[in-house]
C-alpha cells in the first residue's frame, strides 16, 4: 500500500521553535487517520483527545517518539514512532548484570499525557504482555521467507532484543513441530505490544552497513556476520521485495 506523505518528522527542537503553529493545528477537524504507528496507550478515540502539546515527545527517554510534520494535514504534530529508526524500549534499561528495569512505574508517554490520549500504562514487563489490543502500539508480522533463521537456521536477534522474549516473541512455534535446537522465531500476537525492538535489530535490509543496530554491537558486525545471507535472500525475492523480515502493522489494520 503507497505510505501517505507525512512529511519530515520534527524533532524536539523544532516541535519547540514551532510551537506558536500549535493554535491552528488543534482548530482544524479531525479527519480518517494516517497510517502510522502511534505510542502505546494510544487507543481509537486518540486524536479527538490529542492535545498536539508534545509532552509524551518530551517524556520519552529514548527519542523514539517523533511528530507527524505540516504534510500530514490535521494530524500535525500528533506523535508516532518509526521502528525503523527508533523502537519503542517500553522505558526499560539495561543493568550492568545484563537484565533491565523500569525507568519509572509507568510508562512516560502516557504519564506526561495531560489529556488521556495516551492512557497510563504500567511499567511491568507482564502487565505489557497483556495490554488490551485497543491500546497497543501494533503487532509484528514475520515473513519466514524472508527470515534468516528460517532460511538459514542462523540468527534470532528478534527473539534476543525482545523485551517481551519467550512472551510476545517465541523461540520456536508451539504448535508447529520444528526439530532442533535452533531459534526458529515466532510472534505471540497476543502479548505483541508492536514496540518494534525486533524490527530494528532484523538484519535483512538493503543496507546492512550503518542502519542495523544492537546494543554493543558495530554496525559491521551484522554485515560480516549475515551479509551474504541477506544478500542471497535478496537475489531470491527481487528488488522491490518488501523489507525487513518482520514489520509492526497497527493491530486495527490487521486484523
């Protein structure tokens, strides 16, 4: 499906140097929402009740939240998130013994919320795993066709970068018999909040050098270790194959 316009995103210092803009976006009518993924909490009244003020922007202590900029119409300045670019960590940080914590109890976006469009979410890692589906940010969709670990048996960092792992990404399918012991990864839809924290780290790209992150890792690390993998699933599917393996899709659009 061809993506909408959006325009480029803003940043906090240009939501800040545009503010005085404000006033006109918030008097205009809502209309059909943009397909875009917005922060979690974000539930089907949201942009009747968004604000545009910005403050879940200001909140966030990763930068993932980004705004919709003049070309999206009247939902300028509403909040979204671009996994690509910058997942969601559902305000979790890592510890020097390997395991993370909460920043807060709850998470920032809908805590710094004045107007309830983001509702209050809790900071547990199992409250997350049962969001209602309404309030998610999305679900992931796995292609294995384009898995290096269902090609190849060879990969699982969706699996390891989850923050929900063995709750909302599964080792291997429950109901499929897969023999082994490798990660053959499998998204619970159920406990999927669509943070995007694997879709970020999956490393079937165009470009491996410089857009596939992990914490610790070097960007070229991910090209020595999969490139020729990737490249091979690349010359299988085509040039305008649709990437990465495993995308977010907002739960109401596909279901």
């Amino acid at each position: 499906m061809k993506q909408p316009a959006i325009g480029p995103p803003m940043t906090r210092r240009d939501f800040l140097k545009n503010t005085g803009l404000l006033g006109i976006a918030v008097s205009l009518p809502v209309s059909g929402s943009i397909p875009v993924l917005r922060p979690p909490g974000a539930g089907p009244d949201f942009l009747s009740k968004c604000i545009r003020c910005g403050k879940c922007l200001e909140a966030c202590p990763y930068d993932s939240i980004r705004l919709l900029g003049i070309a999206s119409g009247t939902e300028i300045y509403t909040p979204y998130i671009d996994t690509l670019k910058t997942p969601c960590y559902v305000c979790q940080e890592k510890c020097q013994d390997g395991d993370s914590r909460p920043i807060g109890k709850f998470l920032r976006c809908g805590e710094a919320c004045p107007t309830n469009a983001l509702q209050l979410i809790p900071n547990d890692l199992e409250a997350l795993s049962r969001l209602p589906d309404k309030i998610k940010t999305g679900v992931a969709k796995l292609n294995r066709r384009l898995c290096i670990a269902w090609r190849f048996g060879f990969c699982g960092e969706c699996y390891f970068n989850c923050p929900l792992k063995d709750k909302a990404m599964l080792p291997r399918p429950p109901s499929e018999n897969v023999s082994g012991q490798k990660i053959m990864p499998c998204v619970n839809e159920t406990a999927c909040i669509g943070c995007g924290r694997c879709v970020y780290v999956c490393p079937v790209r165009r470009s491996l050098f410089g857009s596939v992150k992990s914490d610790g890792a070097r960007p070229d690390y991910f090209r020595e270790r999969y490139g020729a993998m990737v490249n091979k699933i690349l010359s299988e599917c085509g040039a305008n194959v649709n990437l990465p393996a495993i995308k977010v899709i907002k739960y109401r659009d596909g279901k």
